[in-house]
C-alpha cells in the first residue's frame, strides 16, 4: 500500500557558519527593530488618545505579540533563501 505522505528525513549536511551567522545576526536586528516599534507604537497610541496605564500596556503587548510574529514569518523566509544546512 503507497504511503500518502511522503517524509524527507534530514540531512547530514555540515552547518553553513557564514550562513548561520547571517541569519543570527539578521533576527537580532531585524527583531530589535520590530519590537521596539510595537512597544513605541503602543505608547504613542496610548499616550494620543489618554487611555490609561493599563489598556496602554495592553496595547503594546498587542504591538510586540503581532512583531514577533512577523519576525518568525521574515525568519522563516530568510532560512528558504540562506539555508543553515548544507
């Protein structure tokens, strides 16, 4: 009976450094720039509108949440095009 998924197993390949590196060095920025903008977003609108310490908070959590997301998505595109294996 033929298998419906097909698995590829991972391979042995050594680690790329220069790749990795890059890739590393690339969240780091990329990730510091993201949060601080939600964070700093979630001040401005709070502090625009006087909504309070407590729904400002909350929206910055809501900025640095919808961030780290966008950084895994961008992460994950960029290892598509600099592969750590191989």
């Amino acid at each position: 009976m033929a298998e419906a998924w097909s698995f590829q197993l991972p391979t042995n390949a050594p680690i790329n450094w220069t790749n990795a590196a890059t890739l590393i060095s690339v969240a780091i920025l990329v990730g510091t720039e993201l949060i601080g903008a939600g964070a700093a977003a979630g001040w401005a609108i709070g502090g625009l509108f006087q909504i309070g310490d407590l729904a400002t908070h909350a929206l910055e959590t809501i900025f640095i949440l919808l961030a780290l997301t966008g950084l895994f998505y961008f992460l994950r595109a960029a290892i598509r095009h600099e592969p750590i294996r191989g």
